[in-house]
C-alpha cells in the first residue's frame, strides 16, 4: 500500500487496470473531495453529488484504459467526467425541479451577488490572484457555464450579449487562467 | 445530426467545449473534429486543466461513501482451468501442444508491451478484457489451425523446456508460454522479436505467462523471452530463458 501511496496517478491508473482495489482507494483518496467539491457546486445537491463521485470512480475501475496521462492530469480528466456528468443531472427535470424549490424558500432571492460571493468562497485560495488576471466580463462567462451548468448560448441571454462574444470570452478568460496559473508555478504546465 | 463545423468554428468553441457548456449537435462536431485535430485537442485538454484549478477541495463526501462504492466494485474475473489441448497437424508440420493443461491467468496478470508508449494503458485493458471473455483463447486456437500461420517452438539452451508461439502472416501472433516457471514479485518475462538480430521488445508477459497475443512488425527472423526487472527492459538484459529462429525465408 505504501508503494501506491507515492505511485504517480498515471501508476495508479495502471494497477486500477489490473484490478487492484487499493489503488482505486488511493484514487479516491487524492480525488474524491475534489470531485465531490465540483459536483456539489453544480447540483448544489449533497444526495446527487455523492452519486456522481460513485459514478466516476465507477467508470475508472471500469474504463481505466479511457484515461490518456499524454493528454492531461487525472485531476483534469476526472473533474471533465464530474462536471459533464453533474450538468447533465441538473438539467434533467428533477434536479430542476428541486434546484426551483430550494430557491424559492430562500429570503431573500438568490441572487447573482450572491452567487458570486458563494462561488468565490469555494474557489482554491491559489487560483484568486490567477483569476484577477482576467476581466470582469471572462470570470463571469466562465462562472454560468461552468458552475451554472448553463451553454453559451445560455449564457448569452443571461447577460444579453451576442453568442460570439460569449464564446470568446470564455476561450480568452481560460487562456488568460492558464498563463496565469502558469506563472504561479501551479499545474502541469509549471512542470514543463 | 447537425452541419458539421469548421475549423475556425471549432476553434472558437474549444473554452465553452471544455466547461461542457455546448449544445448537444455541437459537442458531438466538436467531438469528432477533436478525434483528428491534435491541435484542437491540445488546446481543449489544456482548458480543462485550467478549469480543474477552479475548484477548492474543502468539500468532502459522506465517510460511508467509499464503502458503498467498494461494495459495488466487480470482482476481478476468475481463473480459467481448461481441459487437455488435442495435438494438431497442419501443413505436414508435427503437433505442437501435447495434452498440457492450458490455463489463463487472472486478467491482471496479463500484459502487453507496445513500441508505443502511450498505448500501454489502452492495450492492459484490452488484454484483460480479452482474457475474461476467452477472446484471446478463441484467437490462438484460430490461429493455430490457419494454415497460412507459422508454428515456432522456442528451446531452452539446454533443450528441456519448449514454449510455442504461432505467427500470423499480419504480424499477429500468440504466444503459449505456460511451461515457463512463475518468476518472483519484481521479476516479469519479456518477449523480444529479432529483426537482422538486434532485439526490439514484442510483449511484456508478467511473472506467470500463458496465452499471450503480441504483434511485430515483419519481416522477423526470431523470438526470445528473458527474465527481467519489472517493469520491462530497453534491450535485454541477460541470455535468454527460451529463443527460436523462423526457418523460412523471413530474414
């Protein structure tokens, strides 16, 4: 066990293939929170979350062999899963219908201040500066496609913008995030 | 299905594609044009770990969750026992397998090395895959009676063990290796193809070796399996366990 403990995950996905139970345990481990974190943002549901972290780990004993470590980190691949996996949750008409009454007992309103103010609280206390690179009109594209659950062109009704302009802010506003965690020496990209 | 996009009309959808915030005609564009464009896909999966910062990990699921996940695990698949293996005649060549028990190891035992790296973690899979649903068995034994294939024993330097192989004219071959002793933990067997004698690695065959597939690029004028460190060797290591010459023209 203690071998797996320091394995990289790319190891860890490759004992996962063989069957061993503890190094799913160790997968879990490092990322369930994270996933968990991300499914709980989403859905903004506890039950549904937890149902998506069994879902993804689910799928990584299953599918292992669908993970690519040339193609990016296991965090990234995971949370990719987690967050296609919660939105489609949220917009299946129970979720809601349950997201709709939990608003409408809040008083007052849910607001989009206030959403923001949740959604910068949950944010890894790195990634702020990272953010502040970005402009006022990236972080929020960013924040109702990703943690609303919503498409651009949703998005672009919400803010009443053209579809193209939503698109290249969400693109330009990750770019910029990159650099910027870039320069942090945070990521994988800081390792290269 | 809807219009298929452009590039540029890709491209522009890669930040929205990676935060999953497309429409459904539109991902599956995306999807499909990602399949061939490393430059697109380079991009997207460098989005996503972007956006994988995003998140704080404060959050932690119900303790009980593991144990419901675990409880829901399939187990690995069982041992394998067949019966005796009937000699076979083909081409005028004599039989090769002489009533031993063939038996397939458990999927995680099972291995395959590529020239390509990055294909290691596909190719474990479709082995053990292949190995639960006696694919691989079905396969060898196809490949034993097709009368395009070669039948290669290979000897031990002092002629007391023999392991067989059958190589396909593609390529293709299986290797029945379950004479070979099972190596400690650490050690694995690794098969090697010998183009014009230099050795390049065919298969990586784990500690306790049975029916394994591997392909090699033709033409090739021999195998050898060597006792090696896991997990695998460049070149090997040492003098070969068991080694093999085609006889035909295939050098």
């Amino acid at each position: 066990m203690d071998e797996l403990r320091s394995a990289s995950d790319s190891a860890l996905v490759v004992a996962i293939a063989r069957y061993r139970q503890e190094a799913l345990a160790e997968a879990y481990r490092r990322h369930a929170g994270t996933v968990f974190s991300l499914s709980l943002r989403v859905t903004g549901d506890r039950v549904l979350a937890q149902d998506v972290v069994q879902d993804i780990f689910l799928h990584l004993w299953n599918e292992p062999e669908r993970f690519d470590s040339q193609r990016g980190s296991l965090r990234a691949y995971l949370l990719a899963h987690t967050h296609g996996r919660s939105v489609d949750m949220l917009r299946a008409e129970v979720s809601r219908r349950r997201r709709e009454e939990r608003h409408a007992q809040q008083t007052p309103s849910f607001t989009e201040d206030v959403e923001g103010q949740v959604w910068e609280a949950a944010l890894a206390g790195h990634v702020h500066q990272a953010l502040s690179a970005l402009s006022h009109d990236e972080r929020e594209a960013i924040r109702l496609a990703y943690f609303g659950g919503h498409t651009y062109r949703e998005v672009a009704a919400l803010l009443d913008e053209p579809e193209g302009t939503i698109k290249s802010r969400i693109r330009s506003g990750l770019r910029r995030l990159r650099d910027a965690l870039s320069e942090a020496g945070i990521g994988a990209w800081a390792e290269s | 299905m809807g219009r298929e996009l452009t590039h540029d009309e890709i491209r522009e959808l890669l930040g929205a594609y990676a935060l999953d915030a497309i429409p459904q005609d539109e991902r599956e564009a995306t999807a499909r044009h990602l399949a061939e464009c490393e430059e697109c896909r380079a991009e997207a999966s460098a989005h996503r770990e972007a956006v994988a910062h995003l998140i704080a990990e404060g959050r932690q699921p119900d303790t009980g969750l593991w144990d419901r996940l675990s409880a829901a695990l399939e187990a690995p698949p069982p041992t394998l026992r067949l019966g005796p293996v009937s000699d076979t005649v083909r081409r005028g060549r004599t039989a090769l397998l002489t009533g031993a028990a063939v038996v397939i190891a458990a999927a995680g035992m099972v291995a395959f090395f590529t020239l390509k790296v990055s294909d290691q973690n596909r190719r474990i899979e479709e082995m053990a895959n292949a190995v639960e649903d006696r694919t691989i068995l079905r396969a060898a034994y196809t490949a034993m009676t097709d009368p395009a294939a070669e039948q290669l024993p290979l000897l031990s330097p002092d002629r007391s063990m023999v392991v067989y192989l059958v190589l396909l004219p593609d390529g293709h071959g299986y290797l029945m290796a379950g004479k070979l002793r099972t190596l400690p933990r650490g050690r694995l067997y690794q098969m090697w193809a010998l183009l014009d004698d230099s050795p390049v690695s065919a298969a990586l065959l784990g500690r306790r070796p049975d029916v394994s597939p591997f392909w090699v690029h033709r033409p090739v004028a021999g195998f050898a399996i060597t006792d090696e460190s896991a997990p695998g060797a460049r070149t090997p290591s040492g003098k070969p366990v068991v080694i093999g010459y085609l006889p035909d023209a295939d050098r």
